[in-house]
C-alpha cells in the first residue's frame, strides 16, 4: 500500500476509527450506520449464516451507501470493511473469496491465517488488506504474505485478546514496519483514538464499546451487562473455543457454570458455522477490558459523536499542556 494510498483511506473518514468485526453482533445495518456516521463498519463475513446470506448483505451494504451518497453528496461516508477467516477450517473459505471478488469490500481484515490469497484479490480491485495479529511473529508473517496493514490486537481486548501491552507491541512492530497500524483492546473513549494516534497508530480499533449500541444484534441482557460491568469483571480463557478469550464473568455464572472451575476446551475451534461454537458465543458473551468506560446503550450516531468531542477535547488538552510546558 503506497502512502497516498494511505492518505487517501485516512481522508476517507471523519475520525480515525473503525469498528471492529464482531461475531453474532454485527450486520449490515450496524456497518451502513457506521460507514455514515464517518468511520469503517465492519463484519465477520460468518455472521451471514449461509453464502447466500452474505451475498444478500455485501450488496445491501454496497446499495445502502451509494444511495447515501446520493442523498447527501457532501457528506464524507466512510468506507466498509469485512472480516475474512483465512484459517483452513474455515468451511466458506472459497466461496466467501468469490464474493469478495465479485462485491469488493475497500477492506478486507483477514484472521487467522494467510493473507496472501485475498490479498491478490483485493488488491486487484483497489482494496487493501489488513491482519488481525497478537504477537510480532504473526505481524511479520502477514506482511511477508501481502498484507496492507496490521491490526495489534493487545491485551484486554474483546473476543480472542492478545496478551501483550499495546504500548510494548506497537514499538517492537515499529521497528521494523512503517506501514498502516490499527491499535485494539480496550479503547472505549475519545482520548484512546488520542492516545493511539500518539504511540504510532493509524486507527483505533472499538469492539466492545459498540455492543451496546441500539442498532447491535446484542440480546438486551447483555447490553446492560456490558454497561454494569467493570474491567474485573472480564475473564481471559480458553475455556469456550480452545483458544483464550476475553469474556463476561457475569455470563458465565448466568448461564449456570462455575468460573473456578472452567476446564481448558481441548479442540480449537475456528469452525463459527459449528453449532457448538455459536451457542458458546451466544451464551458465554464476549467483551473487553475497557467496558468500564461504556457507561449507557446509545446509538451508532451518538457514540461516534462522544468519540469525537472526547477526541477533539484530548487534543486541545495536549496542545495546551504543550504550551505550558514550552514556556517553561
Ligand atoms: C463479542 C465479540 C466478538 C468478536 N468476534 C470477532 C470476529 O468474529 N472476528 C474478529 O476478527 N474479531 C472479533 N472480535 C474482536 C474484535 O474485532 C476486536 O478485536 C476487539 O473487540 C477490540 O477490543 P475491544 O473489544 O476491547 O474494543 C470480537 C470481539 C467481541 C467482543
């Protein structure tokens, strides 16, 4: 991805935000209010139960914002990304590629696997790839098979967590890539996108702020459970997928299970078009650290608001800090 490339995507938004692909809660009404509200709306191309589905979404998306567009030719919409699971247990793997090619999301964030195959596909039609990674070997791996850009995803972040501190991981990957970075894990208010922007980033990345959010496929329980809950109360384990993840110890208890006693899930499960992994994810509920920060159910709309007035307040608080201290 060339610089202007990367001028043209920052351009492109209203706030240096996306927000992040979210199992069983995002859809296309949760990217197309996303997308107008100014930053990225993304989803995991496996929430669309079937190809037919996805197909069905990719162009509702795609129809939805150009009418947008068209509507408002002044505003900035932002543009849309999907969420492609590369790894090879991924049942859909070929046909979500097909549908990738033939609708062309601007972005795709790949996990779990080898960027390269999609990567030729986006990049044949102008989109770029970024690579959702935990660890500076998997950074380096996804650059060497084509990706755009990478997605540090540290600790506390919702869903499958990392387990480095975002400060320590986005220096050592600075030291060897200057590419496009996004920062996850446990952003929740403006001054994060700030703080982000400050250690190296091009993004931040915001999942669990956006569970509660009016248009998220969230059941109600867990809404409120997110806006209860503070950072102690997210558990980080392997318990439900084979791999760690960050989760709501209070889901846990309501659904009956002793936190104490989780046993580590033997087989690793990718496979999110597996019933077992579904209801795991439907009952045992994902979120992050930072969900002591999201304090109220709002709208898409009023969220992006917050972020921006937090945003733009954390900056004129830095600019003055800086005066003060460049007269001293
Ligand atoms: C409930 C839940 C489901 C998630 N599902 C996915 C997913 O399907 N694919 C993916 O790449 N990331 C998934 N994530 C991770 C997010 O994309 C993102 O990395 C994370 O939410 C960022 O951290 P934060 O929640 O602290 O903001 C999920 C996160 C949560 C909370």
């Amino acid at each position: 991805m060339s610089n202007d490339e990367m001028e043209h995507l920052k351009a492109s938004v209203k706030l240096p935000v996306i927000m992040a692909p979210m199992f069983l809660i995002s859809d296309p009404n949760m990217v197309i209010r996303a997308c107008e509200t100014g930053i990225i709306g993304t989803f995991p191309a496996l929430n669309a139960r079937t190809a037919d589905i996805l197909e069905d979404w990719m162009k509702q998306i795609n129809e939805g914002l150009d009418e947008k567009q068209r509507e408002h030719p002044e505003q900035k919409i932002a543009p849309w990304g999907i969420n492609f699971i590369t790894h090879r247990s991924n049942k859909r793997y070929t046909e979500d590629l097909h549908l990738i090619e033939k609708y062309q999301p601007p972005l795709v964030i790949t996990s779990l696997g080898d960027p390269g195959p999609v990567a030729e596909i986006a990049h044949s039609y102008g989109g770029v790839v970024f690579s959702d990674v935990i660890n500076v070997k998997f950074a380096k791996k996804a650059i060497e098979k084509g990706s755009d850009g990478l997605v540090l995803v540290a600790n506390g972040a919702g869903g499958h967590g990392g387990t480095l501190n975002p400060i320590a991981f986005i220096h050592e990957v600075r030291e060897f890539w200057d590419g496009p970075v996004v920062l996850a894990g446990g952003m929740s208010k403006g001054e994060d996108i700030l703080a982000a922007e400050v250690l190296g980033a091009d993004f931040a990345y915001f999942g669990t702020r956006f569970i509660p959010a009016a248009e998220s496929s969230a059941q109600t329980a867990y809404k409120e459970m997110i806006v209860d809950a503070q950072a102690e109360d997210i558990i980080y384990t392997d318990a439900f997928s084979g791999v760690p993840a960050n989760y709501l110890l209070p889901s846990i208890v309501r659904a009956g299970l002793d936190p104490g006693s989780l046993e580590k899930k033997t087989e690793i499960n990718f496979d999110k078009l597996n019933d077992h992994e579904a209801k795991a994810w439907k009952d045992i509920w994902g979120a992050g650290q930072g969900v002591g920060a999201v304090q109220e159910q709002q709208t898409i709309a009023e969220i992006v608001a917050d972020l921006k007035q937090g945003y733009d307040a954390a900056k004129r608080k830095a600019a003055g800090r800086l005066n003060i201290l460049g007269r001293r």
